[in-house]
C-alpha cells in the first residue's frame, strides 16, 4: 500500500466533483461546452457557479473545510491511494491534456503510473453488447499488446473493455481499468472478479473519490482520462452513435493514433470501426499492426508460435471459417462422421484455433496456422 501523495487543493477537486454529482447530470449534454469533459476544464469556483448557482457558496464551504487528514483517512481506509499533476506519480500522457483530472484515485499498483508514456499504453473500447467476434479479438489484442510489454487501458465495461482487460491478465501482463465512479466501487457489480484482479495485479483508478456512485456524465468524463493515457485509441466494436466514439474523438483532439478493427458491413456493431477506417484510421487486424502504427514499422515484433495442422484439421477450419459453425455443419461440410467432427473441432478449440460458445457454436480466433505465418518468426525488438 502506497502513502497518497496527492496535494490537499487537487483532493478537494476530487471530493467537489463528487459532490457536484447530481448537479452537473442536469446540465452535462451532448451539445458543444456542454459535454462533461468541457464543464471539467473550468476552475472550481467556475463549475460550481455553472452547475450548482443556487448552492454555491455552501457547497464550496463544505469542500474548503476538508482537512487534508480526513481525505487521507478516507482513501487509506478504502485501501486507496492518490496521486496530482504535483507528483511524480502522476502520468506524464496526462500533463498535455487541458481537460486533465486533478488528481487521480486508486487501488491496485501505483507504479504502474510512474513514467507511463504514450507509447507505452493502449486503449481498447469498443460495444458493451459485443458479438463472438469482437469478444475473441478484444482478448488477443489485449493479450498479445500485454505480452508485448504495453499497458492496457480500458474501462471495465461489459463486453470489449472487460475482454481487453481479461486478455492483458491472461498475459499476467499490466492493465489500467478507468471508473466513472471511486475507485473501489467496482462497476458494473457483475465485474467485481474482474475489478478484483485488475487490483491484484494492475490498477483501478478514477478521479472520484472513494464511495463516489457513477453518473451518466461521468462516462464520457473518464473516456477523455482513457484517451490521454494511451498513445493509441483502439476501437474493436461500435455502433454509429456509441460512447467508445467519443473516446476517438478526444483521443484526435490530443493528436494520439486512432485504430479500429474492421468487420461486416452487414454488421451493426463494426459500423463505427468501419467508418473510423473510412477517414483515415489505422487498420488494426492484430497487435503487431498496433505496434507498427505507433511505434514504427519493425520497432518491435510479435511473435507468435502457432500448432502446425495436418490436412483433416485444416478442412475442418476451413469450414468454419465458410460458416459452419456447429458440430454437424462441419460434418456435412467436410464429409466427416459427427464423431470425428465433434473430435476435430475439440481438438482445434484445444490448440486455440477456434472457440466455442455456450450454445456450442465454433468461430475462429485471430491465431493463424503456421502455414498462413510466417516460417521463421522475427525476434522481439526492445524499444530503445
């Protein structure tokens, strides 16, 4: 457990806009000085003379008479700790953001924050209500960007972000989930495992205060925390209005790459990664085009051992990736009895080829057989 090294003013921002909660809900929209991210780029005395007119000076009262010893007390007492733009701790992707938070409030690891740069971090979002597809490449991104040596950042949300978050773990790599509540409140409540063991190996943070509940302003207001960390935004899936755009845009505002993950165009959930990549986003197929983007072709490699497949199994994947995705379609595809289909099919699930949903409906994941890579993998790079 790391002492908080926050200053008491950049604490007190964190307890205001707790309690300045229900009051910047009502005003917080969509429109252009507005949105929650705008309002957060105001003074103290600014946002609450903005949000809250009518109780101002009792809400600025309450915040002043804060003692730097009672919000310690409270962020100790929730295992938490706290870093400012006034400490080393504190990001340095963060100090070029004008809508930057004051300070930043945590469980888990805080030197995951120490000397984080850009190009040291990506951000993966993308539809809570993801499909199969989404789900399996939000988890290799995150695994094999983690098993690369680069933090994953992601807001705990269900679908991509959950499964970006799972993928660095599986990597026992670094991960950074981002709350629009505090930081020990895990959110959503059917995550808690997640939030558990991002604490254990990662880091939590938030710019609210302990106990803080989640507001919908809120969720924009963190994505613009999501956008700075990292020198590339990743969007995997996302309907044309979705909250993971607005993570694109600010993430442009800053001048950080932007990447999606193409898919169907027949599919409602690639519409806005399809339209990302129509206006010039990087075309992210795996992590090693993430690294290429924002490192630099050839700066850094991916390798990626893959199971050699002798001929019935490569017919089999073949199949699936035709569409046949149960047990008997492969069998009529291939000509195979059931029982060697259902053999075939375990045995690819097995070797990481495919994967199988709880209605036992196979798809492909993102590892290639090691015909279709290349014969002699690269060697890793270490950025210099």
């Amino acid at each position: 457990m790391a002492e908080p090294a926050a200053c008491a003013d950049c604490l007190r921002r964190s307890w205001l806009l707790a309690a300045l909660g229900p009051y910047v809900e009502k005003i917080a929209t969509g429109e252009v000085g507005s949105r929650s991210p705008e309002l957060l780029r105001l003074s103290n005395e600014e946002l609450v003379e903005v949000a809250a007119p009518k109780a101002a000076a009792q809400v600025l009262g309450r915040v002043a008479a804060l003692s730097e010893e009672r919000m310690v007390a409270e962020l100790l007492a929730a295992e938490c700790w706290a870093c400012c733009r006034h400490d080393h701790l504190y990001p340095h992707s963060l100090h070029d953001a004008p809508d930057a938070p004051w300070a930043l409030i945590g469980r888990g690891d805080p030197r995951l924050l120490d000397g984080l740069e850009p190009f040291g971090a990506v951000t993966i979002v993308g539809a809570r209500r993801a499909t199969a597809y989404g789900r399996e490449v939000a988890r290799e991104l995150g695994r094999e960007l983690a098993a690369a040596g680069i933090v994953v950042v992601s807001g705990l949300a269900f679908g991509i972000d959950a499964c970006s978050h799972r993928g660095a773990l599986d990597a026992a790599g670094r991960t950074i989930a981002v709350l629009g509540c505090g930081p020990d409140v895990p959110y959503p409540a059917s995550n808690r495992s997640l939030w558990r063991r991002i604490c254990e190996t990662g880091a939590v943070v938030s710019e609210l205060p302990p106990g803080a509940t989640p507001w919908r302003w809120t969720f924009p207001a963190r994505n613009r925390i999501m956008a700075a960390l990292a020198g590339m935004t990743v969007v995997v899936e996302a309907a044309t209005r979705s909250g993971s755009l607005i993570t694109t845009d600010l993430a442009a505002d800053l001048g950080r790459d932007l990447g999606a993950v193409p898919g169907p165009v027949t599919s409602r959930a690639s519409a806005g990664p399809n339209g990302l990549l129509a206006a010039g986003a990087h075309v992210v197929r795996d992590a090693q085009d993430v690294l290429d983007a924002m490192l630099g072709p050839g700066c850094r490699q991916i390798e990626r051992p893959a199971p050699k497949l002798d001929p019935d199994l490569e017919a089999v994947l073949a199949a699936v990736e035709s569409g046949a995705c149960s047990c008997d379609a492969v069998a009529t595809a291939t000509g195979l009895t059931a029982a060697a289909a259902a053999a075939a099919l375990s045995r690819l699930e097995l070797l990481d080829y495919l994967s199988c949903s709880n209605l036992g409906t196979y798809s492909r994941t993102t590892l290639l057989p090691r015909s279709a890579a290349a014969s002699t993998p690269p060697p890793i790079v270490p950025l210099s």
